[in-house]
C-alpha cells in the first residue's frame, strides 16, 4: 500500500469515530492525502508533512499529529528510490550546491577547501518558530522550511520536540533521496554567537 493511502486510510479510522463535525474535517484531510498532496516528495510545499502536521495541529488533532510527526506516514524505501530516479529527484540533486554534498559527506573535498557544516537553524521570529537550513556559522542563504505558531510549543516541551524533530526529518529525507544515503542530523545545541542577540 502507497503511504498516501495508508495515510487516507488511518484518517478514515480515525473520522469513523469522531463527531460529525471533526469526522468531516478529516475526511477532507483524507481526501488530499489521496492525492498525494503530503506525500514525502511531493512538490506541493517545502516539506509536505510538515504541512500536515501544522495543519492538524491547527484543527485541534494532536494526537493524530503526533503518529504524523513520530515518522508513521514517512515515505517507504521503494517510495524513495522511486523519486530519487525521477526527472524531479535528478534534478534536485543536481541543484545541490557543492559545499552541501560536502557538508553531508557524500562529495570529495576540494583540495584546499575547509568542510562547511550544514545545520538546522531555528529561531523566534514574531509570532513563529522558525526553522532554516543554514550553512556554517551564518544565515546568509538560509532557506526557510517550515513555520509554526509560537504559542503552540512555548509551554509544550513534546511538541515543541516533535516539530523540531519532523524538521531534522525533512533535511535528512531531502539528502537521502538525492544520494541515497540517510545523514545523522545530530544533537540540538546553541545558535552561533552571532546569532544570539534577539531571537535565537
């Protein structure tokens, strides 16, 4: 079974017990599911399921979000090569700039070259946690990939981790399908020193 329909399917399970106002709400989830629309290597959003769990959360499914976040609806293995041979997967492997494929070791370096660690950077800003792909000891290029209300995970140590966790999720899935090979993301520590005044 395709994870877009496993995830229709357990929405669908899930819809079948709940109130008539909420069993509907997640058949429309269920619905876009089908479609594919947070499949893992959709081009929908910057990180599909991520999207999924920022909108469950904001509808009030936090236990639904949590199975989400806890990796349950991850693209499988066939899934992945699958993209990874596509014109789409081709592609973004291709666009991955050189320092990346260094960073992540799957790239000689260059001869004189000093390795430049890839991080997720996630930072305060306004009403939102942040999360960024940033290089080294900088925000300069950073990408944005996902946002989630701050009030949500303020007073919320677990889903504070489990957003944090789904976001190191999206970076590694991203190397994986590209080459093939999973990166160990590593532990949570202190933003830069450049980075500390304000929101870090």
């Amino acid at each position: 079974m395709r994870t877009r329909d496993k995830l229709a399917a357990e929405l669908r399970k899930v819809a079948a017990q709940a109130s008539p106002a909420n069993a509907e709400k997640y058949e429309t989830f269920a619905k876009r599911a089908e479609t594919g629309e947070f499949d893992d290597f959709a081009d929908t959003y910057d990180c599909p399921i991520t999207q999924l769990y920022n909108e469950l959360l904001a509808a009030g499914f936090i236990k639904f979000a949590s199975r989400v976040a806890g990796g349950e609806f991850d693209a499988t293995k066939e899934e992945s090569d699958e993209w990874a041979r596509s014109p789409a997967g081709q592609d973004v492997a291709r666009r991955l700039p050189p320092e990346m494929r260094e960073a992540m070791g799957f790239a000689e370096p260059k001869s004189g070259m000093r390795k430049v660690p890839v991080r997720l950077a996630m930072r305060h800003e306004g009403n939102y946690w942040n999360a960024y792909l940033a290089k080294g000891d900088t925000m300069e290029g950073a990408r944005l990939l996902g946002s989630i209300m701050f009030a949500v995970i303020e007073r919320n140590t677990e889903r504070r981790q489990a957003f944090l966790d789904i976001m190191k999720d999206c970076v590694a899935d991203a190397v994986e399908r590209a080459f093939g090979q999973r990166p160990d993301m590593g532990d949570e520590g202190p933003a830069p020193e450049s980075e500390r005044s304000g929101h870090g």
